[in-house]
C-alpha cells in the first residue's frame, strides 16, 4: 500500500485531537469542578497548534500533493465518525464521560464536544487550504516577476 503512512497518519492525529478534549474535560469535570475551563483552551489552541505542526511538517519534508490528499482525507473521513458519536453521546448523556449538570436553566455543559469539529476539523483545514493558495499565488507571481 503506496498511501499506508499517511493513511495511519491522518487516523492518528484524529485520535490525538479526540484525545486531548476529552482528557482536558475531563480534568475539568473530575479535577477542577468546572464545566470548561483547560478544555475551551484545548477547544480552540489545538487546531491551530496542529497547524503549525502542519507548516513544521510541511516545510520540513516537502511531502508530494498526493501524500497530503491522502493524510487530508483520511483525516477528515476518521474525525466526522468520532465527530457524530460524540455529538449524539453527550446529547443523550450516554457519553463516557459524566458531563454534571450544573444549572437547572440552561445547561450548556458538554457542548464543546459537539462543536469541536468545527475548529479542529473546518479550522484547521481552511488554514491548511488558505496557506496551499497562499503558496500558489506567491509561485505564480514569483514566476511572472522573472519573465
């Protein structure tokens, strides 16, 4: 399999990111008895932490467009399942875990694993498709500029 590392990769870094909400929750909810407090830090700085690891990467070994399609895609098809189990499991309270409710008006805790995907899915690869066209606007006008 041509593809195998990225593929791996892409599976991975989902886990990763998965992983570091649901941990920072749950020193929240076990550790501190706040409804979000390291995780809104981790709900927002990992994706753009991923991406700098992203240019770090990038910059680093050049990897061919298709190795980067293929990271991208296996990526993005391994977070929107994890991405629809959490949604349902934290709205039907069978998540692992135990969101506390902590008003009796309007309780939002737990809604950071149903917007995650947002910023750690759509954030990170609109930064990734902006600094891709980015890239290619300075090339071609680089190479206008020595004709």
């Amino acid at each position: 399999m041509k593809y195998k590392w990225q593929i791996i990769g892409g599976v991975m870094t989902t886990s990763i990111m998965w992983d570091l909400l649901c941990i920072t929750d749950a020193f929240d909810e076990y550790v501190l008895d706040q409804s979000s407090l390291v995780g809104s830090f981790v709900f927002f700085l990992a994706p753009i932490a991923l991406f700098v690891i992203y240019l770090l990467h990038f910059f680093k070994k050049r990897p061919a467009a298709a190795s980067l399609l293929v990271w991208h895609t296996s990526y993005t098809l391994s977070f929107i399942p994890v991405w629809i189990y959490m949604w349902c499991a934290v709205n039907s309270r069978h998540f692992f875990i135990k969101q506390f409710v902590r008003s009796s008006f309007l309780d939002l805790n737990g809604i950071e694993y149903m917007f995650y995907g947002a910023t750690a899915l759509c954030l990170f690869l609109i930064l990734c498709l902006l600094f891709h066209i980015g890239r290619a606007i300075y090339a071609a006008v680089k190479k206008n500029m020595n004709n």
